[in-house]
C-alpha cells in the first residue's frame, strides 16, 4: 500500500473521529446546524453511527485492504449527504462545504485506488 493512500486514511479518520462525538453529545452547535438542516434528531445518531462505522473501516483497511473501498464509499455517501444538507437544506454560504469538499475528494481517491 502506498504511504499516499495511508496518509489519506489517517487524515480521513482524524477528520471524523470527531464528527461522531458531537453528534452523539448534543453539542449546541450541532444541533443548531441540524436544526438549519430540518432533520429529525434521531437521523443524528443514525450518522455517528455510520461515520463511527466509517472510521473502523477506514483504520481496518490498514491491514485488510478490502474493507477500504466499503468505507470510502460509507464515506462518499455521508459527505455528499453532508454538501447537501449545507449547501441546499440550510442555504449555508459555500465556505461551509469547503471541508466537506476536501474530505470527499480524499474518499474518492480511496475509492478509485
């Protein structure tokens, strides 16, 4: 495996390590972004779920390089979920895509290796 692709992995699983966190800790900013976007509160804890589901596959595909592709998937269908919801639900300005954009440029590259 190229260290490229490991960086990305590390990079990617630093970025949502947190993002589960302060979805599952009702953080006062997350809920408001989550109230911007007009879901349920309960759909806050299906997406930890998935970005936690996320993060281990990511870190599994270390050593079991199948799982990776899966992950970067999970990936690329929560973040473009995410662009979504700022971009189109909450009406945020683009800046607030802008990580977004970067991680799902990074989960594609995990995609397509």
């Amino acid at each position: 495996m190229s260290t490229v692709i490991i960086i990305i992995q590390i990079i990617l699983s630093c970025m949502f390590a947190s993002s589960p966190s302060i979805k599952l800790l009702r953080t006062k900013s997350m809920v408001q972004h989550w109230n911007d976007y007009q879901y349920p509160m309960w759909f806050m804890n299906i997406t930890a779920l998935l970005e936690t589901t996320g993060v281990i596959g990511v870190i599994a595909g270390l050593w079991i390089p199948e799982i990776l592709k899966y992950a970067a998937g999970l990936f690329v269908t929560l973040i473009i979920g995410a662009i979504h919801a700022h971009l189109f639900r909450a009406k945020h300005k683009p800046v607030m895509a802008i990580n977004a954009l970067v991680m799902l440029l990074l989960s594609i590259t995990l995609m397509v290796v």
